[in-house]
DNA sequence: CCATTTATTAGACAAAGTCCAATCTTTAGT
DNA sequence: ACTAAAGATTGGACTTTGTCTAATAAATGG
C-alpha cells in the first residue's frame, strides 16, 4: 500500500479530492508536475505535456493551472521576472533559487523561525510568508 | 545641513557617487524613484517623468533602471508575477506585499532573525534573501 | 570646435499570459 | 442509451512587459 506513487489513475483521485473534474488534459498536467516533484513553468509543462503528439492547447495549460491554484492543488512561486513556477508542493515551505540556472530548491518551512516581524498593518492579514535565498555558483 | 533632500541636483551627485554620468533622464528617473521614495514598476516610472510633456522614451526608462540596478542605486523586487517593482532603498530590508493595491511596505531587516536555514548547496553562495509577507485585508 | 565616445530614440520584435466565440466532451436525467 | 444542458478545450487574436536595433543626438576631452 504505497502511498505516494504518481499514476494518472492516482492524479484523478487527487483532482476529484479538490473538487476538479479529472478530464484528460487536467490528469496530464497534473501528473506532468506531481509525477516529478519539480517547479515548472507554465511553457516547461505544455512542452511535457505536449512531448509526443499535440494534445493539449496554451490556452487550456494556463486555464488548468490557474484551477489547480485556486483549489490549492498547486501553488505558484514568483521569483523570476519573466515566468511565474508552479509548485506541486503545498505545505509551507521555502526556496532557494539558483540564479545561474533558474533551478528552485525546496526548504521546509518546519525547520525556519522568523523573529522579530511588525505588526501586520490595521485589518490586514497574513495570506502567505515567501522566504526566497537567492544564490549562484563560486566564492567570489 | 540636511541630509535627506532630494533635489534634482542631489540627484545628480548621487549618480556620480556611483559611476553613472548624469544625463537629463537618468536624474529625472532618480528623482523620480527618490524623491517619492516608493516602489514604482517601469510604466509607474515613465508615467511620472512624462507628466507634462514627453521627454524620456520607454527604450531609456528601461536602460535607465537595469543601469541603476548594476551600479547597486536601486534594487529590483519581484512579487508580482505580471511586473517588476523597483525600490530606491538598498539597504537589507524585507516587505509586506498587499495582494490587493500591489503596495509595498518595506520591512528594516535589522528587527528580522531568520533560524534555521540549511546548508546552502555546495559551492553556492548567497546573492540575497528576500521575506515576502503577503498580505490582504479584512479578517476573515 | 572637432572627433570620439556615450545616450537616447522610435519602432519592430519577443515572450508570457488573457480573452473570446466556436466546437467538442461530459454529465445527469429519464 | 439518448439527449439536453453544463462544462471544457481550442486556435488565434490580443495585451502587456520588456528587449533589441540602427539611426540620431548629446556630451566629453583634447
């Protein structure tokens, strides 16, 4: 009974866990990003999705990623200006970004404490905490 | 003997304290970001200078900030997946971010204690940290 | 004041992402 | 299983942010 192994039968269950319904497109792209635990791009997951035959259009790759965000199936993470990644990992975590390759490396959020934050200002509240370390390659 | 004025002659100093031949725009374009002391996007940016009358293409603003970005005047932020926000503070700091009005508030990162970080990867090293606190109003 | 370097510019271009109306699938009810 | 209604997908036009280029303008140092 292994829990954690990423068939598109298994992506459907998932999809219809969070409310989706699991159509062909939507359990590939889901598996394209869950099947390998990494942080992709919108154009990243339409050339894997796309990799032999044609299957699915932009249009539907941009629509499907903005439903999974929206039911908290994946999360986006915005640290390069030119393309946003999505991450099949929702638990609270961090990331350092390699700047040299655009590679995005997971931190659990467990193991950080933060100290010593302000208030929030008057009547606002908190909807995420982002921890970006941006690295490159060589001591200087 | 006021320290913190800033005047278009100010500006110019400024941009020759740091290497950068002060032209017309490039002063307009500090001040701009300056003189308000806010994060402003490149279109923010070309709005204020071109006010009145027209005077600096888009082609300059954009040259203008990548140019101050390398010269360490200004530093780039990127919370905004359609945009990026430039900020006249250089010193460490973080920032709340309103989902909403897409305003920034800057955060002194000298109150701010982060624990608990990991190795960073071999051979790597730290080119910046950045704390995103994004925020919304109203408790839920 | 001239020559050379340095900046600015308009407009073409590129890439990421959105929008739309037409078409195709899926679902639910019977 | 059949059909109507709802939901999903599509190509392509469009928008926005940002880059590039080749031509022009401005500043600088003799």
């Amino acid at each position: 009974m292994e829990k954690q192994s990423y068939t598109r039968d298994n992506m459907a269950d998932l999809l219809r866990e969070h409310g989706i319904n699991p159509t062909h497109q939507r359990i590939e792209i889901a598996y394209a990003l869950f099947g390998r635990q990494e942080h992709l791009s919108a154009d990243q997951i339409m050339a894997v999705v796309n990799d032999r035959h044609s299957e699915t259009s932009k249009a539907t790759v941009y629509n499907t990623l903005n439903l999974f965000k929206q039911h908290q199936l994946i999360r986006e993470v915005i640290v390069d200006p030119s393309k946003v990644f999505y991450d099949p990992n929702t638990s609270p975590h961090h990331h350092f970004f390699n700047l040299e390759t655009s590679e995005l490396i997971d931190i659990d959020a467990d193991a950080v404490q933060i100290q010593g934050l302000p208030q929030l200002p008057e009547g606002m509240v908190t909807e995420g905490v982002d921890v970006i370390i941006r690295i490159r390659p060589g001591n200087h």
